[in-house]
C-alpha cells in the first residue's frame, strides 16, 4: 500500500525552460532559408521575364508558351503580338506567353 502512495506522490516531469523560445528560433530559420533558396530566385527570375516580354521588339526570336512552337515577331501592340511561326503563317498571342528563344535552331 506504501508504495501505491509513494507512485501518486511523485511529481510531473516539468518542460525544460526555453523550449519554446528555440521552437520559434527554428521555425524563423527555416522561413529564412526558404526565403533566400525558392522565393527570392523565383521572384528575380519573374521580374526578368517581365522586363523581356516589355521589352519585345519586331525580328525577336521567340518561344510560344509551353508549346515549343519557335518564331519571330513581326509586329508588337500593348498586350499582344503578332509571331511569323512558318512561311506566311502568323499567330497572334499574348505577350505574357511569349519566353526567349535561346536556341540555335534555323528555321
């Protein structure tokens, strides 16, 4: 019976003092590496690609969205342009689909 009592009469473990003060510390790192690793390349690779699609100007070598379809810009208008793609074959896309074509593929 002494020993039911002496087991009740025990106290709790008591959390270590600043557990949670590194928990944050931890959590802040994290955020800051996330930062400098996938948000910051991200957002510099998005600015340039703004820059280039403002920039655009007839006889640029251009890239159609994902499609991988390749042409030349034959005329530049605030929102759109118009891509020779083969020949006497044109499209009129969006700007904001349109990347560099750094290849060296000749047409």
């Amino acid at each position: 019976m002494k020993t039911l009592f002496l087991l009740l009469e025990t106290p709790a473990p008591q959390a270590q003092p600043g557990g949670g003060a590194s928990m944050w510390i931890l959590l802040l790192l994290m955020f800051v590496v996330m930062y400098f690793f996938m948000i910051r390349p991200q957002r510099k690779q998005q600015k340039e690609l703004e820059a280039f699609q403002n920039a655009l100007k007839k006889g640029d070598k251009v890239i159609i969205g994902n499609s991988g379809i390749f042409g030349e810009i034959v005329e530049v208008n605030d929102r759109t342009a118009l891509v020779r793609v083969d020949g006497d074959t044109k499209l009129r896309v969006a700007k904001q689909v349109l990347t560099k074509d750094t290849t060296d593929i000749q047409q």
